[in-house]
C-alpha cells in the first residue's frame, strides 16, 4: 500500500465525517443561535424590498408581509425608473389582499455600471425612517417570527444578521434538485457554520443598523461588486463587525423549475463565490460526493475494503444523510429526493469549471464584464 492510498482514505474518512457532523450541526443550529442571541430589543425597523419589476410587489411573498405585526414597521419596495413597468397597478386596489402591506414604492435612479441591487438600495436606504434595516429579496418569504430572531441576534459587535434560505413546495424534479441545492446542501453548510460560530452574507434576508452601514462607508463603497450580499459583509467586517446566522431561516417557493433556468441562477451565485470567497470557491470540488467516490475507490485498499462496495456505500450515505436533514428539519422531502442529490452531485463539477471560466456574468437583463476581477 502507497502514501497516496493511505492518503485517499483519509480523504474520504474526512469527507464522510464532514457530510455527517455538518448534518449535525445543521440540525442543532437553531438551539446554538438563540443562546448567542442576547439582544431583545423590538425597535421600529424598515423592511427594504429591491425589485427587478414595480409589479413584483404584488407576487406572493411580497403579500406575506402584511402578516408581520410589528410597531413603526416600515415596507419600501423599490425600482429602477429605467424597469418601472408595471407601476401604474402600484399600489393595489383595495381586494387584492394587500390591505394590511403599510408600504410604498420608491423609484430610483439607475447608476450606469454598478451592480443593479446595491444601485437601487442606495435611495431606499438614505429614505427609511429607522435606523434598522431589513433588506430583503423579492421572492424571499419572511416569516413573521424571523425579524425577531433575527433582531435578537444583533449583539455588540455584529454588523450583520442574515437567515438561511429554505427552499420549498418544489412543484417537479427540476425543482427537487434545486431545493437540494439550496437547502441539504447550501443550507447544511451555511447553517453548519453558524453552530461553529461563523458568519457570512447571504443576501435573502439581512437586517442591519443604518449608522454601522454608514460608519463603514455606506453602499456607494460596494457599487462595482459581484456579489452585494458578500460584499457587504465584507465591508462591515472592515469595521470589527462580523456577520451571523439567526436562528430561524427565511422560505423561497419554488414551484415548477426548468433545468435551464436553475443552472443559469446557480451559475451566477459559483461566479460570486470564485470572486468574492475565492477559498472557499476552490475547495468545492474536493469536498463533493464525486471526491468522496474518487477516495473510495483509491483509499479502499489502505481500509481493507473491496473497492466497488465501499464506492456503493459512499452514494448511499450521501443521499441518506441529506434526507436524514430534510427530515430533521421539516424540508421538502419526497421519494425522489435521493436521485436528486445524486443528479445534483453529477451537475457539481460541471458548474465549478463553468463557473472558473467564466468571463462575464448575467445579473437579469445586466451583463458584467468580469475582466480584471477575481
């Protein structure tokens, strides 16, 4: 037996240990996160709503902050004029459900070459009636307790406080391989560091104090990032604030997908990470279930295993642990869940080299040149 068997196995001891304890620590983060949460402050806060279209105010998960009952709370969507279509239906007639959405819609002014989010954020910020800030995507649903766990999270010495994105209802398969992405995956990371203590940007919901913001710069000092949610938190890191996970997570509905579009908008958020977590970008490939069958099937020897069974138990341990999380956590989880991590695992690398090669990045009906970056 070689070094390099030996080393193969290691590899992939430590690969099943990393999908195991990360599932773990994915399960129990919620309970780690409410004893580091020690704020319990209610002030008034501003949610912060950016749009691609004025009518996206309308759409499902926009209505949902009518259910959130909180005192001074403040609702500002937000458009680009040069995307204003649809602003003569704004705001809704009465029954439309939206009665109770105390809210207004601000429209901006483009700002040529920057990133279209931080763009049309800049306005909005400056306008808000509280000095706490929500921001949040506009397919995002905030769950009425989030801003709460969320505002409980904000202790000395963090700047940022985002929720994990859950998937759900995914309406075909595409869509299950999505909600693994997003979820058993993504998610599994994510909320796997923040029982460790960690933080980053993540940008679906992220509540944080205008005067830090202000303090470190304010957006205008982010207007050429990729990736606004990182970028962010770096810029607040810059600070001494650090960014944290609270501990409820936030839902996206998904729906009925097309292969093409999940592979365009994770294609995207590969490019933000080679750019903006270039670390953690490059160790992807070496940490999937494609590694962990490589080192399987190199390192069974060194265990004193065949190597075709040790390969089958690989990808049956995959998929076992991803449901095992979905199950714990109340996740979509159906019977074709497990083809769908393995169809996502065989998808990983393809989108890594993608992603690595990439030369421009479509951010809706923006394209940004990524010479010179990265």
């Amino acid at each position: 037996m070689t070094l390099l068997t030996g080393l193969a196995a290691l590899w992939w001891a430590g690969l099943i240990l990393l999908l195991l304890g990360s599932a773990l620590l994915a399960s129990i983060q919620p309970a780690l996160a409410a004893r580091r949460a020690g704020s319990r402050t209610q002030e008034p806060f501003s949610v912060l709503v950016p749009l691609r279209r004025a009518d996206e105010a309308q759409n499902e998960a926009n209505r949902r902050l009518g259910d959130l009952d909180h005192p001074g709370l403040e609702i500002l969507f937000s458009v680009s004029r040069e995307a204003g279509c649809g602003a003569a239906s704004y705001p809704p007639s009465p029954g439309e459900g939206m009665e109770r959405l105390r809210a207004s819609l601000l429209f901006t002014t483009p700002i040529p070459g920057a990133n279209p989010k931080i763009a049309n954020l800049i306005e909005p910020v400056e306008a808000a009636a509280h000095d706490l800030l929500l921001i949040k995507d506009a397919a995002t649903i905030l769950p009425p307790s989030a801003p709460t766990a969320m505002m409980a999270s904000l202790v000395p010495g963090v700047g940022l406080v985002c929720a994990v994105p859950v998937a759900r209802a995914p309406g075909n398969f595409a869509a299950m391989l999505e909600a693994s992405l997003v979820n058993t995956y993504g998610g599994r990371l994510l909320l796997a560091l923040s029982a460790l203590g960690g933080g980053a940007g993540i940008g679906a919901a992220m509540l944080l104090r205008r005067g830090d913001l202000a303090a470190a710069g304010g957006l205008r000092a982010i207007l050429d990032a990729v990736a606004d949610d990182h970028a962010l938190a770096k810029l607040l890191r810059n600070r001494g604030l650090r960014p944290v996970f609270a501990g409820a997570t936030v839902d996206q509905d998904l729906g009925a997908r097309r292969p093409a579009e999940i592979w365009r908008r994770h294609l995207r958020w590969a490019i933000c990470r080679r750019l903006e977590e270039p670390l953690a970008f490059a160790a992807e490939p070496l940490i999937g279930l494609p590694a962990a069958c490589l080192a399987a099937l190199a390192g069974a020897a060194f265990l004193g295993l065949p190597g075709m069974p040790l390969l089958l138990l690989t990808l049956l341990i995959w998929p076992a642990a991803e449901c095992w999380l979905a199950w714990r956590k109340g996740w979509p989880l159906s019977p074709a869940m497990p083809l769908a991590v393995l169809a996502r695992e065989a998808m990983m690398p393809a989108l890594w080299l993608n992603a690595l090669l990439a030369r421009r990045l479509s951010w809706g009906t923006a394209t940004i040149a990524l010479a010179g970056r990265g």
